[in-house]
C-alpha cells in the first residue's frame, strides 16, 4: 500500500473549484422523494464531493489513500474511509452519481508478465459496479487517456454521453476533459458512441468547451 500511496501523491490533482460549480449545472435530483448517495473512490480532500452533495442535497462517501487528505475530507463528507479502495468491501449498485477524477500515473504490476495500464482505466472498471442502473457518471480524464480500451467501456456501459473539454485557462497543462454519462440498465454495443470517443482522444474531432452550452440535464435517481 505505501507505494500506492506514494503514487496517488505523485498523480493528485484536485478538481479546480472554479470547474465545480459549471459541473453541477449540469445536474438535477430526480423528483421522486428519497436518498441520493454520491461517490468519489479518489475523493481527495472531499471539496469537490461535499460542493455537489450540497448541490443535490446527497450524502456524500469518499475513499481516499493519502492519510492527510482522507482526514480533510472526513470533515466535509458524510463518510469518508481513509485506505486503498481496492481492499475496501463496498456494496454494489449503492451510488447515484460516481465522481471520478482518478491520479495520473501508472497502476503497479504484480509481475513482470502483467500489463501496467493507467488508474484512468482501472478505477472505471473497478467502480462502475458501485452505480446503480440509471445512476450518473462525472469522469475527469486528460483528452490523450481517453483511448479505444476506455473508449470501449464507457460506450458499452454508458449511455446519453457528452464530453466537453475543460474551460480555457483551465485546459492547458493537462489538456483535461469531463464526460458525463447514464448507466446503462443492461450493457450494450454502441459503435457510434465507441467512434466518436476514440477519435476524440485522438484528436480527430473537436470537443466543445464545458460551459458553451447546456444542452442536457442529468437527472440524479
């Protein structure tokens, strides 16, 4: 777990506070009555969270590895567990909304003959279980991470996608994107969505700029 850590410090880059607040734009709670519970298994220091927990009026549960974080966002989340997500037991499908804004660097093998691949991928594999069917997605991800293997999962399980690049001001040094999805109720092949995403991370289409234009609301369930 201490090299774990070590990356996750190495590859921490909070969500800017200003992009937050464009983000919940784009969010509304359903209006049937009851709880709606948001999770960031990389929750950091719990700001991003807390600000669109206070925007749906959701309870919020975070992990986060790095111990002064986690104590952080102990203080602003409903709950929030300081430890490696992945040795943590979670329910699944418990989550209405995924935040997602996961290190940048690379997962470690466990052997010289396993692949490495980016905590991009990994964390929406290892995540997506804990939405529920309908249940929304906020995935923070550089433009060149976005590549045919996440392209792949996020068509094949997500539905009514938008990306949109980050503001200008805030786009430059990592080139960094938000794509905001529905859950599919059961998985499905869709090869448009599956092309458009892979030419977007190749930087073969334009994406529009996040606060240019709303047009879509997601319905939090």
């Amino acid at each position: 777990m201490a090299r774990l850590e070590a990356m996750a410090k190495m590859g921490y880059y909070p969500t800017p506070e200003d992009l937050t607040p464009i983000i919940a734009n784009y969010l509304k709670p359903k209006e049937e009555k009851g709880t709606i519970r948001i999770f960031d298994p990389c929750a950091g220091e719990g700001t991003a969270l807390r600000a669109i927990g206070d925007h749906l009026g959701a309870e919020t549960y975070g992990i986060e590895i790095d111990k002064k974080r986690g104590k952080e966002a102990q203080k602003k989340l409903t709950r929030c567990l300081i430890t490696d997500y992945q040795r943590t037991q979670i329910t699944p499908r418990f989550a209405s909304l995924l935040w997602l804004n996961p290190p940048y660097d690379w997962a470690t093998k466990k052997d010289e003959l396993e692949t490495s691949e980016r905590y991009e991928r990994t964390f929406l594999r290892d995540t997506t279980k804990y939405l529920i069917p309908g249940g929304i997605l906020v995935y923070l991800i550089p433009l060149k991470r976005l590549d045919r293997t996440i392209a792949k999962m996020l068509s094949y399980r997500f539905e009514k996608i938008r990306l949109y690049r980050f503001p200008e001001g805030l786009y430059q040094q990592f080139k960094q994107t938000v794509l905001l999805g529905t859950l599919k109720k059961t998985p499905s092949t869709d090869e448009n969505t599956f092309e458009y995403l892979k030419n977007a991370g190749n930087g073969k289409i334009p994406i529009p700029c996040l606060p240019e234009v709303l047009e879509i609301i997601y319905e939090v369930p």
